[in-house]
C-alpha cells in the first residue's frame, strides 16, 4: 500500500504504548501496512451490511459487527 493513510508517529505511539522501549522506522511501517489492511476490510463488509440494510450511511454497529467477524 503506497498512500499513507495513517501517519508513521501513531504507529509508534501505539507500540510505546504496549511496552516497547524502542521501535524501528520498519517496524511502524509494517505495522502501518497490517493495519490499515485489516481497517479496509472491516470497511468493506462494514459498507455491505449498511447497503443491506438499505441505508447509505455507515454507522458504528456496522463496523462493531463487521470487525466480529
């Protein structure tokens, strides 16, 4: 994935956050990489369930129950 959606700096946040010490510049990109994947598809099915439902707009519960599964 080439555009950057989310910024390298959050990554490192996040990582910060759950304990490490240091993180290296490919380690944030890779972690950028997987998440920003695993967010398009919850997206996808996310946009299906609300166009089932007949409704244009995505809704949070569409993404509560995308990402379950």
């Amino acid at each position: 994935m080439s555009t950057r959606i989310l910024p390298l700096a959050a990554m490192e946040k996040i990582m910060k956050q759950s304990g490490a010490d240091r993180v290296s510049d490919k380690a944030k990109v890779a972690l950028k990489n997987v998440v920003e994947e695993i967010a398009e598809e919850i997206a996808g099915k996310a946009i299906q369930l609300a166009s089932h439902a007949g409704r244009k707009t995505v809704k949070a519960r569409d993404i509560k129950l995308a990402a379950k599964s």
